[in-house]
C-alpha cells in the first residue's frame, strides 16, 4: 500500500508539472515569438494530444465528435451566440463604432477566408487541446467540477496573450468558459468546436478580427493580396 500511494503520489506530481508546462509555461513562451506563425504550433500539438488520447485506453473517442449532441444543444448554442452577436454588436456600436464590419468592408476575401477556414484550421485543434485533451487528462488533479471548468476557461483566455492585448483575453476567457461547460454537458467536440466557430465568426464579422491577428493570418494576406 506504501509504494503505491508513493506511486500515485509521484505520477500526480508528473501530472502537475506536464500541466504547468503545456498551459502556463508554453503560452509564456510562445508570447515572446509571435508574430511568427502561431498555426504551426498548434497542429503540432494538437496531433500529439490526439495521438495521446487514441493511445489512452480509458478515452471514449465518441467525444471526438458525437454529432448527437447537436441535436439535444445545437438549438442552445444558437440562441447563445444570437443573444452574444446583438449584445458585441451594442458594445463595438457604443465604444468603438470605427471598428464595426472593419474587416468585411475593408478585406472582404480575406473575411471570408477566415471564417471558412477557422473552423478546420483553428478552432478543431484548440478544442481537442483545451477541451478533450484537457479534461480527460487533467480532472484527476481537480475533482471539483467547478473549479475545472473556470480554470479551463481561464487558461484558455491565457494562452491568447500571444496577441499581445488584453482584448483576446478578455473576450476567449468568457468564451472559454462558455465552451467548457458545453464540453462538460455534452462531451462533443463537434457541438463545442461550432459554438466556438460562430463566436470567432462573429469577432471577425463585427470588427474585433484585428485583435486576434497573428503573423500566420498577416503572411496568408499577403500572399493573397488580400
């Protein structure tokens, strides 16, 4: 009984440290690159993540999808990301109305690119990072649900200090939270990634694109002449 306690008690403190490392000491870092390519990064770690979870035997890989969750709360997280689009809509038209449909008019290709290709490119990955990966690995170190799912939220409004503005991280802490909970409910990364996807659609759409800019979406415009 002694050397297993001594056993769990190493392996959670392994768990710890591999935690602080990939979401408190890798966005720190990655601070300091960017403008570079911030994609490349999270492909990257978003196979080694799904390799990690294929290989896990205790993983139900129906989370990976679960297109049945669409129908118990695709009709909520429409309504949700309604009620956000008027409410953004308010706040851009009240503090900022310089900014309002700033990318369509100004780069309308380039609009549409983004919100067709965000979604496979960007939002997927994360999800399998911060939702799939995250929850499955990491809730033995925080059995309290709560507490799990604000520090996701948290920690995924973190890592968007690559942008350098407190505007990606304010608004990816709220929706961090929102997209965990829709985890926590439904274990689909299909319904997660679409709520994700209409809320990054609407940050491009209504003029708040430009604070989620990266060299990668620069490089893409530039090679597009866009």
């Amino acid at each position: 009984m002694v050397e297993l306690n001594g056993a769990t008690s190493r392996w959670r403190l392994f768990l710890l440290l591999e935690f602080l490392g990939f979401f408190l000491v890798v966005p720190f870092l990655l601070y300091f690159w960017v403008p570079l390519p911030i994609l490349p990064f999270l492909w990257a770690f978003a196979a080694w993540c799904g390799r990690a979870l294929m290989k896990d035997h205790e993983f139900d890989r129906a989370n990976l999808w679960r297109a049945s969750a669409l129908t118990g709360g695709g009709k909520s997280i429409f309504i949700h990301s309604a009620l956000c689009a008027v409410a953004l809509f308010a706040l851009i038209s009240f503090l900022a109305p310089h900014l309002l449909f700033l990318l369509v008019k100004q780069k309308p290709l380039l609009w549409l690119l983004i919100v067709v290709l965000y979604p496979l490119l960007s939002v997927y990955p994360q999800e399998l990072i911060y939702r799939a990966y995250f929850f499955h690995r990491y809730s033995p170190l925080f059995p309290n649900k709560r507490l799990l799912l604000v520090l996701n939220g948290l920690l995924f409004g973190y890592v968007h200090v690559v942008f350098h503005n407190w505007v990606a991280v304010g608004l990816t802490v709220a929706g961090g939270i929102a997209f965990a909970l829709t985890y926590e409910r439904h274990r689909s990364i299909l319904l997660v990634s679409l709520e994700h996807s209409l809320f990054g659609a609407l940050l491009f759409t209504l003029g708040l694109g430009q604070f989620f800019y990266t060299g990668t979406i620069s490089t893409i415009s530039r090679g597009l002449r866009l």
